[in-house]
C-alpha cells in the first residue's frame, strides 16, 4: 500500500472512530474466508459496519481521539466492529455468530460512550434486550395503561349516565310540579 493509500485509509478510519458511539475489537483468528463475509453480512443486517485495518493504521487514526485505551489492544489479527448509539445489537451479534462458528469473532475490548467495557461485560450486554425492544416494551407498558384508563373512565362516564337516565326516570314519573299538587288540594 503506498503512503497516499495509508493516509487516506487512516483518515477515513478516524472519521468513522469519531462517529461511533460504539466500538469493539475483535479477534477473528480461526474464520476463514466466507465465515468472515457471512459475518460481515450479518454486521451489515444490524446498520453497523466490520472492517479489518492493519494495526498500525489504526494506531494512528485514534491519535487524538481519546481512545487511548484501544491502543494496547492491536495485537494480532484485530477487526474493528463500529456501531451507533445500541451497543446491544453488536454484542448479539457477536454473540449468536460466535455460539454457530466455534466461539469466532472473539471480543478483546469495547468502548461504550468512551467507557471500557470487557469482554465479559460484552456477554452480559448481548443477554439484554435491544433499544427497540425497550422501547416497544416501554409503548406496550404506555399503551396498556391508557387502555386501563380508558376503560375506568368509560366505567364512570357510564355510571354518571345511568345516574343522570335515572333521575330522568323518576322526574318523569312525578310528573307533576309540587305547586300542582298543593292547588288540587284546595
């Protein structure tokens, strides 16, 4: 690759680490070929995107990005797996490819908003439902109880007609106006 190549390359990569809310470092040793373009299927499906970058270049792109911590970490055969603002749907990802392909891509380090978070971490992240399973949790949970108050409601504006039709009831059924009764008298 020439120098041209590498720095295009390195910038491009420093854009994309800069816009990632999140980000993992992979080791994908022990795939080969179309395990890896299965993967990258799968990451794609998911809106987040795997890329194999040489060390080196990485090492350079998170120059002043304040990833310093990733830095200690490409060593070997590393890929880097950056997504958006869920960082569930990554390490699902991760998670359900890994238990098909003998434990492969194996997770070295994440960062989550910056922060560190291990690989055992990463377990426990894919275990947790999704930001769009939350929220339809959270709508179902919403919706649920506008329908309970809707049906209490419903209950007392029912109550209040059926108290409002009897009154009508005995209203109509005395007829007659209390000064009438009083004049038949005399």
């Amino acid at each position: 690759m020439r120098f041209e190549e590498k720095q295009q390359v390195t910038e491009e990569l420093a854009t994309r680490l800069r816009d990632a809310d999140t980000i993992f470092l992979t080791d994908f040793t022990g795939l080969d070929v179309k395990q890896i373009t299965e993967f990258r299927a799968k990451v794609r499906d998911g809106g987040l995107e795997y890329r194999v970058v040489k060390n080196t270049l990485t090492r350079r792109a998170i120059e002043g990005l304040e990833l310093d911590a990733l830095a200690e970490h490409l060593v070997g055969p590393t890929a880097l797996l950056l997504g958006g603002n869920d960082p569930v749907t990554p390490a699902k990802i991760i998670r359900d490819f890994a238990k098909e392909h003998d434990s492969r891509p194996v997770v070295k380090i994440a960062l989550v908003e910056r922060q560190i978070v291990t690989p055992g971490n990463v377990k426990a992240m894919a275990d947790l439902p999704s930001r769009e399973e939350l929220l339809g949790s959270i709508a179902g949970a919403l919706t649920g109880s506008v329908a309970g108050m809707v049906g209490v409601l419903s209950g007392l504006i029912r109550d209040v007609m059926y108290m409002i039709e009897g009154v009508a009831k005995v209203q109509a059924a005395g007829d007659t106006e209390p000064g009438d009764t009083e004049q038949g008298a005399n």
